[in-house]
C-alpha cells in the first residue's frame, strides 16, 4: 500500500504537466515503448510499463491464434474450409504472401503432393513450412493426428520430450492464451522481453466496450511486426462464444459467417512479468483464472485497469 501511495503521490504532481489526467494518475502507468503492428492503423502500438515493471499494458483487437489444437492444420482442408481452424498459408515462413491465384493453387498442389509422397527433404523445404509450427520427427511433419497436422506452441508442458505429442502444447480451444512477437533478429529478443514478459506469464484481457476481465497465459510467440493475437479460447471467452468454431471461414467470419468472426475489437490487454511458473506452467483455465485473478487483484484490479483504458489514446 504504501508504494501504491507514493506512485500516486508521484503522479498527482504530475497533473501539473500539460497532458496528464485524472485517469493517468489512478491508472499509474506510462509509454514505454512503441512495438510495430501491422495490425494496427500508423503500423504501432504503444505499450505502457508501471513504474515497478508489475506490468505491461497496450489496446489492440485480437486476431485468432489455432496452434496446439489437434484441428488447426490440414493438408487436405489446405484452405479451412469445412473442419479445420487455419488456413495451411499460415503455417509457412512466408505466410503465401505476394501469390496469385495460381500461385496460391500450385502451393497447395506442392504441398498436397509432398504429403502424398511421404514428405521428401526438397518438396518440405520448397512446401516454406515452419518447423516452428508443423513440428518434425526425423526431418519430416509428425504423424496426422485425425487427418490433421500437428502444431506446435511455445508454452510446453516440461518433461515431454516427443515433439509429436499433442498433449505437451497449450491446446488453442483450450488454454486462454496471448501471441507475443519475436525479437526483430533470431538471438535479439523483443521489447517485452527486455521488460521480463516471457512465455507462461499471466494475463488479463479486458474488451474495451465490456470490460469484464478474462485470465489467460502467454502461450506463443509470433511475428516480430504484429501485435493482437489470442488463442479461440480467449477470443472465444471475450466474445461470449459458447460453442467451438466449425473451420476457418468462421473464425474469419467469411461466406455463410459473415459477421460472426472470431476478432475480438479493441482490447485492454495486461501481462505480468515474471509471473510465469516455469515448474508447473500454467496450461488449464482453472488453475490460470486462480492464479491470474490473485495477480490482477494485487496489481489493482478492474478500477485500475478502467482508469488505464480512459487514460490509454484512443
């Protein structure tokens, strides 16, 4: 209480500063730094810190993240169209981006056939897809689980050494999860994580019209130049889905689900860093609603975060 005393102490002598409100007093938090967002309009987001690093803050809509179920990926469902979540595009280094038409079916025919032939080394290279995503066993994809492929997280139950097993990843109709980026170089690591936001960590997300919190972990990483990305749980729970989603047209609200898409609009998101439990990580809604809610509560709870969504640029 008494450190909570002098940070608002601190920023009540700071309404005196052109700019300050109200709002950013009870909120207590400020710019850090600004992360790149294709996502978002002017290419960033800004990202605010508190002055203890307790936590991260920035306001985003949240894109669908599919990885860790066993329904995310299938080779012959390539564009999700009737049983998967993803479109097989998203599982590859270059996202299919800058193809045509014809380039978009030849991709799929190539990744068809490598499937087909048991995924020789040259057809899985020229395929572009991440082993990051469609983990390997003795350089080809694992298994088809149920006609689907395997997909990988970052957040990984300790202990289970086999790349293949689907039960070691935070299942994304499961586990409430937020993607963060990558570090802008393979051995540079991000913003977040020069702040201690790693994965595992608790979070809080709060849509900005509602502002009803729901818990969640950081259960992947993502694109260096993209923000806003929750696992169908956590989408699913801000948007009061109650039943999962049947493919990938749904989640994108495409076709016969036009306006029923998946994006959740402008969200309060929090991640607490150094809150991860690296022992035992947080996997189940269960234990991250506990665990996340006591976090939260301690760090200020609904008023504060409703202060910082006020004081936050629209």
């Amino acid at each position: 209480m008494a450190q909570r005393g002098a940070l608002v102490a601190a920023f009540t002598a700071a309404l005196a500063v052109p700019g300050w409100t109200q709002a950013a007093v009870d909120c207590g938090m400020s710019p850090a730094f600004e992360q790149k967002d294709g996502n978002a309009k002017g290419g960033r987001t800004a990202v605010w810190a508190d002055a203890q690093n307790q936590a991260l803050m920035f306001i985003d809509g949240l894109n669908v993240n599919t990885d860790g179920t066993r329904r995310s990926y299938s080779v012959s469902d390539f564009w999700g169209e009737r049983v998967a979540l993803n479109n097989l595009c998203n599982a590859m280094s270059d996202a299919c981006a800058g193809l045509d038409k014809a380039g978009l079916q030849a991709r799929r025919e190539l990744v068809q056939q490598a499937a087909a032939q048991g995924w020789p080394a040259e057809m899985w290279k020229r395929s572009k897809l991440s082993a990051d995503i469609i983990p390997l066993r003795n350089g080809k994809p694992c298994p088809e689980v149920d006609g689907f492929l395997v997909s990988a997280t970052a957040l990984r139950k300790p202990g289970v050494s086999d790349a293949c097993d689907l039960t070691a990843y935070a299942d994304a109709l499961v586990t409430p999860a937020l993607v963060l980026p990558k570090g802008p170089k393979r051995g540079q690591p991000s913003e977040f994580a020069q702040r201690g936001a790693r994965i595992g960590d608790l979070v809080v997300a709060l849509r900005r019209d509602a502002m009803s919190p729901v818990f969640a972990v950081v259960g992947d990483s993502g694109p260096s130049d993209q923000l806003g990305e929750g696992s169908v749980a956590l989408n699913g729970k801000l948007l009061g889905k109650t039943e999962p989603p049947l493919n990938y047209q749904e989640l994108r609200g495409k076709g016969a689900f036009k306006g029923k898409a998946w994006t959740v609009p402008p969200t309060v998101v929090l991640i607490f860093p150094g809150s991860r439990n690296a022992a035992d990580p947080w996997l189940t809604p269960e234990r991250i609603d506990a665990a996340a809610r006591e976090r939260f509560e301690a760090w200020g709870g609904l008023a504060r975060a409703q202060a910082c969504a006020a004081a936050y640029p629209r």
